[in-house]
C-alpha cells in the first residue's frame, strides 16, 4: 500500500493523461518541486496507475551517495529484464551492456557509452512490442551521470514507441545543478508538473493516516506555518509535538522552524551504534543489512528512518533523511568512516572515491587509486565518470610531481575529447601544451588539439599546431611519422604541404618499425595528398592501406577497437572505406560513394556518434545534390541541421549552411540561397577559412550565374580560381567551379581569361580522365568556340559532352549542356534539333525542380519559333522513353538512363500507348521499329 495522496487532484489528472496517451508514442512527465513536497508519494500513485494499465515499470531511485557510482541507475532500470531479451541484442551492443551493468567479465575492449545507449534503446523497444513500458526515475537529480546520459540518449530518440519516462526531480538549492533533466528532450514531448503546497485540510489527512492522531486546528494552523504546506516537514512538526507531549490546542511550539534541524534532533535521540550505522549507509552508495550493524539497522527502520527491502537493501525512508545524517556527522567521524569503507570496498572505483574523501590535501596514493578506478569506469563505458576521476587524481597529485601531473593531465584531455566535450579538451590540452617542456607529453597534447582545431577552427590552425607538435617530437621516429600523416591530413589549404607531410609519413614508415596501423594511416594520408592534387585516386595504395588495416584487425582486435586517429572506428567501416567513399564523391564516383557513405551512416547513428553523423550526412547531401535526388538532399541537410546543434562545431556549421544555399539557388529560391550563402561566407572569413571560404564563393558565383549577372558571377569566381590556384590543388572535382568560371567570363566578354582557365581545366581533366570532367571541359569548349563563331566546332564538342555524360549520372549538368546545343542549333536555323535539345533540357530541369534554369529552357525554345507540334506526335522524352522501353529494358533501368522517376517513365509510356494506339510493349517494339523505318526514308 501506498501513502495517503489528497490535496494533489491535478496532478493525479496529469498522470491519467500521461498514461492515456502513452500507447500514441513516447512522452515524458516531470513532476517536481521541493524536498519533502510529495514527489515520491504522487510516483508511487503513478506506478500502481500504469500497473493497473498493464504497463511494465523500469524503476531506479538514485540516493545521493549513488550519485557518483557508475550506472548504478542502470543497474536498478535493468534489474529484472529477462534474460532472452539481452540475448537478442547484437553483439557489441549485448558486450557493451553486460560490462556496464558487471553481468560479465570486463576483460576486452573497453565498453563505449554510445553502444551501451544503444543497447539500452534496443531493450526498450523490445520491451515495448508486447507491453507499453515505463521509465520511473524518484529524485532524478541524483541519478548517477553515466545512467543519465543513457536515459537520455534514449528519449531523444524515442518517437512512436509506446515508452515513457515519469521522473521525480527536486527543484530547491539543495539539489545538484543536473536536476534540470527535461532540457535534454524534445520539448513538445515533455510535460512539466510542479507539486505546490498543501492546505490545512490535506495536511489534516496525511498526519491522521500517517501517525494516527489529530490535532486541533489551531495547531493544525501552526503546522501548516511552519512547515509552509510542506507534508514532509508537516509530519516531522507533528511527530516532534507527539514526543514532546505538547499537542493541545493551546499549546506553543516549541520545535524548530528548520527541517534539517528538526531531522538531526530526531536522529541524535537513537543509540550511538544506531547513529553510526546510519553514517555507514548514508556515505555507502549501496548499503545492505550484511555490510551494516544489522541489528542497529533494524532499531532505524521501526523508527521509519530506513526501508529494508526483501534482498536487504537499505535505504533512507527520505533522501533528507540521509543528508541530515551526513551532515550532523563532523569532518573527522566522516573521514573515518570513509577510510573503514575504503578497506572493505570490492570495487577500485568506490575504494578511490572513499579513499578520496578520507584525506586532506594532494596524496600520491590516492591519485593513483583514482587514476585506476578512472580506467575501470572507461572499461565499463563510462566516460564521464572517469573524467571526474582523472580530475580529481590531477587535483590530488602532489605538486612537485611535474610528470606524473602532466601525464594525467593528458589523460584527461583525451578523456574529454574521447567524451565528446571537445572544448574542454582544447582547454586542458592547450594549458598542457603551454607548461609542459618539449617531449613526448607536448607533442601528444598538440597533436590531439591540432585534431580538435581542425573542426572547431579550421585547417589553418590546426595544421600549424600540428606542425608545433613535430617541433616538440624530437627523433621519436613513430611520433614524427604520426603527427606528419595527421598533419597532412588536416590540410587542406595548402596542397604542396599537404604533400610534403605525407610523403614525411611514408617515407618514415618505410624505413622505421612502425606498426600495420601506423603504415596504412600514412598511405592513406599520401592517397589523399595525392588526389587533391589531381593525381586521381590511388587504388594500389587504398589496397596496401586495407590489406594492413585487415593484418591490424586479425593481430590485434581489441587495440583495434579502441584506437583511431581522426574519428571513430566501427566495426563495418574501415578508414580506408571511407576516405575511398569521400574522395569518390569528389571523382563523380555516386554510387560506390553512396553505398560507403549510407555504410558509414547507419554505424555512426548506431554508435551515437551525432559529430560525425552531422558529417556524414553532408557528404550524403552533397551525392545526391550531384544525383539530382533534391528531396533526398534536402532531407539529409534537414537532418545534419538537427544533429549539428548537438555539436556546436564551426566547420560543420559553415558546411550546411553552403549546402542549404546550393540547394536553394539549384530550386530557385534564390533570396534563400543568397542568405545562407552570405552567412556561410562571414563565417569562413572570420575565422580564416580558406577552404570554406572558396566554397562560399563556388555557390555565390553559381547562384550569380542563375540569376544571369555575369559580372557578379565572373567576381566570385574568380575568386573561387585565385584561392584554388594558391592552394595549389589540381583536382577538378573539389569547388566545381571550373565550368562556371569559364561560362561567367565568356558571359562578361573577357574570352581570353575564357581561354587560360579553359587551357588550366582540359590539362587537369585529361590526368585525371574521368568523364565528368571531360564532360564539362567539352561544354565549355563548345561555348568558347560559340563565342568565337565556330558553330560547327561548337557542335562538335558539345556531341562530344553528351557523350561523356551518359557515363555519369548528373542530370543537372546534362540538362545545362543540352541547353548550350539548343543555342546553337537555334543559331544554326536548325529548328527541330533545337527543339529536341531544349525540350529535353527543359524536361530534366522540371523533373529536378530546378524552375530557374527549367523556364530559362522554355524561354530558348519560345525563340526557336516552330509552330505548336501535332499532339499525336512523340516529345522528345516520350520518343527516349518509348525507344528504351521498346528494347526491352524494365521501367527502373529506364528512368536511371533517362534521367527520370519510375513514376515518370510510367506516364509517358502510357501517354505513348495512346498517341501510337497501342496496348502493349510487344506492339510497342513493332511500332517503334516502324517509325525508325520511315524516319530512315
């Protein structure tokens, strides 16, 4: 049986709704207020509602000596869950979650918090499929950090499930800053109650039930007074006047006003031995009847101090009941006490942490046992435990031990960097770089910050840390190969360092003892290097890389699994993969780069990884804005915009806003586009940002050109060529300004800069030999000899772009070359092939939505000047669709040949059925043979 619940009918009714609503998707309740208000009492109410509504309770009611143990909430959620539904989890999600919760032997690579979250949301929603489910979290604020990040992790991606989360959180000074738990969740699906006081009346009730007596309302009055409508405080009041004999009418009060005091007055009145077994429980963070004073125990629990449940757990009736303990305690019995539980503690981490609070003042002893149980709370997936554990042995060493401090104080920072707080790891990493002498400690501090910079401060920096960090390695062979592929890889403003540094790594791992995983970092740093200067992609040395990176796997899986250089790894994507997938994008390589990057996506969401889920998603925009998927684009930067604000990193931000506004000026939303071009400019140039600001420009040039301002084009642009030029790359794949660069100056009239950029861009093209390029060099031929009067030559070289583009699957650019041959046939009198051209131009444009370029198709073809066509006979798309489909290709293969949907090729089918007469594809054949028979006449 529960406790009496009056005075709290709104909240009752917050609750029914609550439960009501749970099986139309995921919600959470918060029910807050005061000490001793009656948050516990309305969730026991709430519990036996949500059990009458066949729902399954997960519990945890976190105390606070449970606030710095390592999922010890998640222990308490977890505990009763059925074996078989852990079973079912995948591997690393299962490994993770039994070390987390000590269901299994630690041993192995260390647990990450992301697969334990992971694993913790696959529980629910497994939970889920039979029964609505749960989370029900008394007094939140002292639930442990690890558990907190997890149970939020899971909120936020809750969205139909039927779970829930009903958490009991205090609102007064006492309680930790981490009370305001809701801020992490979506905000429509949160709904806050605050508990309010209770009136003379209520209080009436709650002492009768509660300590079978009434008091007259005078009394009653004061009561309600003092304890400012406060239940808690109101039955402490009342059972200090019961025991003071003072409980009539008239009778004064004479209690103190404070709770804290009133509790420590009650407590000193039991047995010494009492007292100090209830010392005993308040600083243990899970106490049991065996590891107290048994019988002490037993005397607080008649007196409703503790509860002891049925596998003799105790805990305080009232968490103010165990600060009041704590509290009454002096420093010295405190101390004591800790130094006793610290020689009985089965864990490293809770001996350390007792340990900690046993002394005064830096204790090498102690710092170490810290140092140690920080290594604990990362093996079992919690990070930001043991950063406050580093912390604290950092604060703990002894200052004259210079190294040791340093040491750790680099562990503290790749703790933080690790945890995904990378600001404080710059911080610390930063301090350290500044204080510590050269050597090896310095030049891992740079190193790890020159990561860091990269996105919070661009390439610049980051490269020039980098280069500080080998300045500091002295002849350590490994380290200065390290630091040179990482370097390399960070640059990318300047190509002929960028090389210089990667070849430095190559050249040094071949002649020294470097590891598999050290030689495939720096060939995947040379390959990089390499295409950026337009070399094209390596695929020998992306071969080297994986083979070693495999021989690295198979030698040495845990090392393995909990090493990387620049970003995570996962379990089915390898660094080679995925720097082969990105450098495909650039190369116009869509589909392998897709199938990497889609790869790449779906371990980094599972992993819970949002920095590089931001980034991967960007480059899975970028494929499809190239793919004419815009809606897909569009949804990808919709989602990376999401993730992004979880991160806060710079770079990520300029690199959506430059994706948002080529989409924008691609559709026609052309305010749009100039808005979050401008914006991503500003950011580039503030923070010196070549690279970014290069982008910037690419789409302001392009945006520009849509709007037919050939000057302001040309100015951007040339922009874009200078900064690209003194980067020093060749790779024609990287801005993708070429083309428009020469469209806009031919534009303007300036045909001799036309000439010189064309010249720049054919050479760059023809090493690397793609179609792609070669494509959009021959366009731009075919324009330049327009420009000069050439029309036959321009013809020729835009049959020889058309060709070009059939291997590669960008409509857009197809599009904007067929309505450069529109032109000119235009210009030739050759009315029909104009026609045909800038028909089919317009229809790819439309069926991309691009309505810009679409109605500047249309307003070419009102100028061509035929007369309106028979409506019997083919368009241009119907004639490709029908001659395709007529060869016996399914409607899929066509619309990927066609630049078309499946949706699409079905209509203009069924429009040819009608106009030719026909009803299927076998008379289809015959009648487009025959047309081609007449047509050949």
């Amino acid at each position: 049986m529960g406790k009496m619940v009056v005075g709290r009918e709104i909240e009752l009714t917050a609750i029914d709704r609550f439960l009501d609503a749970l099986p139309r998707g995921s919600s959470t309740l918060l029910i807050e207020g005061t000490a001793g208000i009656g948050k516990t009492t309305i969730l026991q109410t709430a519990a036996r509602r949500a059990e009458d509504h066949g729902t399954r309770i997960l519990s945890s009611r976190p105390g606070p000596s449970e606030t710095r143990l390592t999922y010890a909430g998640l222990l308490d959620l977890l505990d009763g869950v059925e074996d078989d539904v852990f079973a079912a989890l995948p591997l690393p999600q299962r490994r993770a979650l039994d070390t987390a919760l000590l269901r299994a032997d630690p041993e192995g690579p260390s647990a990450d918090q992301r697969s334990i979250a992971t694993g913790f949301l696959a529980v629910l929603r497994t939970l889920s499929i039979s029964t609505p489910v749960i989370l029900m979290i008394d007094d939140i604020q002292w639930l442990d950090v690890p558990s907190r990040h997890v149970v939020e992790f899971a909120m936020r991606r809750l969205e139909n499930e039927r779970i829930g989360l009903i958490a009991a959180a205090r609102i007064d000074s006492d309680a930790p800053s981490r009370a305001s738990f809701g801020q992490a969740f979506v905000t429509e699906r949160i709904r806050h109650v605050r508990l309010g006081p209770l009136t003379v009346a209520a209080l009436h009730d709650i002492i009768r039930a509660e300590l079978g007596h009434t008091f007259a309302r005078p009394t009653l009055v004061r009561i309600e007074r003092t304890s400012a409508g406060n239940p808690f405080f109101a039955l402490e009041l009342a059972r200090a006047i019961l025991d003071s004999g003072e409980s009539s009418g008239s009778a004064r009060l004479t209690v103190p006003d404070d709770l804290r005091e009133l509790l420590t007055r009650r407590l000193r009145r039991m047995p010494r031995a009492t007292e100090r077994a209830l010392l005993m429980a308040a600083a243990l963070s899970q106490p049991t009847i065996e590891t107290l004073d048994a019988k002490a125990i037993l005397r607080a629990k008649a007196a409703g101090i503790v509860l002891v449940d049925e596998r003799g757990r105790v805990t305080f009736s009232h968490p103010l009941l165990a600060s009041a303990v704590y509290g009454a305690a002096d420093v010295d019995r405190r101390r004591e006490v800790h130094r006793e539980l610290a020689a009985s503690a089965t864990s490293a981490e809770e001996r350390a942490r007792h340990l900690a609070l046993a002394i005064e003042g830096p204790n090498e002893e102690v710092a170490a046992a810290l140092m140690e149980a920080a290594r604990s709370a990362r093996g079992r997936g919690a990070p930001d435990a043991a950063i406050e554990l580093v912390e604290l042995a950092c604060d703990l060493t002894p200052p004259p031990d210079r190294e040791t401090l340093f040491v750790r104080r680099l562990e503290l920072g790749r703790s933080l960097a690790g945890a995904g707080d990378p600001h404080r790891a710059m911080d610390v990493l930063r301090a350290l770089a500044d204080e510590a002498p050269p050597g090896l400690i310095r030049a891992r501090a740079l190193l790890l910050l020159g990561f860091l910079s990269e996105w919070a401060d661009g390439s610049v920096v980051a490269t020039g840390i980098c280069e500080e960090a080998l300045l500091a390695a002295g002849q350590d062979v490994e380290l200065r190969a390290e630091i040179h592929a990482a370097a390399s890889r960070i640059c990318d403003h300047d190509s002929q360092r960028k090389r210089s540094h990667a070849r430095a790594a190559l050249e040094l791992t071949e002649r020294g003892s470097a590891g598999s995983r050290l030689r495939a970092y720096a060939l995947l740093a040379f390959a990089e290097a390499e295409f950026k200067a337009g070399q094209g992609i390596l695929h020998d040395v992306f071969e080297e890389a994986s083979r070693l990176e495999l021989a690295e796997e198979q030698a040495d899986p845990v090392r393995t699994a909990q090493r990387s250089h620049t970003v995570h790894l996962y379990s089915d994507v390898r660094p080679s993969d995925r720097l082969l997938g990105i450098l495909r994008l650039y190369a116009d390589e869509l589909g392998p780069a897709r199938a990497v990057l889609e790869k790449e996506r779906r371990a980094v969401t599972e992993y819970g990884d949002d920095a590089q889920l931001a980034r991967t998603l960007g480059r899975l925009a970028a494929v499809e804005l190239r793919a004419g998927n815009w809606a897909l684009a569009d949804r990808h930067v919709r989602e990376m915009s999401k993730v992004a604000e979880r991160t806060g990193e710079g770079v990520v931000a300029h690199r959506r806003l430059t994706l948002e506004a080529e989409l924008a000026a691609l559709r026609g939303e052309l305010a749009t586009a100039r808005k979050a071009a401008s914006e991503a400019l500003a950011i580039a140039e503030s923070a010196g940002w070549p690279w970014e600001m290069a982008q910037a420009f690419a789409t302001l040039g392009f945006l520009d050109l849509t709007q037919g301002d050939a000057n302001s084009a040309r100015k951007h642009l040339d922009r874009v060529d200078e900064s690209y030029r003194a980067m020093g790359f060749g790779e024609p794949g990287l801005f993708r300004h070429q083309a428009d660069h020469i469209e806009a100056l031919i534009a303007a009239g300036d045909v001799g800069h036309a000439t010189e950029a064309l010249d720049r861009f054919e050479e760059q093209a023809r090493v690397t030999a793609r179609a792609g390029g070669l494509a959009m060099v021959a366009r731009c031929r075919g324009l330049l000899c327009s420009a000069g009067g050439d029309l036959d030559g321009a013809l020729r070289a835009l049959e020889t772009a058309l060709a070009a583009h059939a291997t590669v699957g960008v409509p857009f650019e197809l599009a904007r070359t067929l309505l450069i041959k529109g032109q000119i046939h235009r210009r030739r009198k050759e009315k029909l092939l104009a026609r045909e051209a800038l028909v089919r131009s317009g229809e790819i444009f439309d069926q991309l939505g691009s309505r810009p370029w679409a109605e500047r198709a249309r307003a070419e073809l009102r100028r061509v000047g035929l007369r309106r066509a028979d409506p019997r006979e083919l368009t241009v798309t119907e004639e490709r669709v029908a001659s395709l489909a007529a060869s016996g290709l399914t409607n899929r293969v066509i619309a990927e040949r066609a630049f078309l949907s499946p949706k699409t090729v079905e209509a203009n089918l069924g429009r040819v059925y009608q106009k030719l007469g026909i009803h299927s594809r076998a008379e289809l054949g015959r009648a487009i043979a025959e047309r081609e028979r007449a047509a050949a006449k």
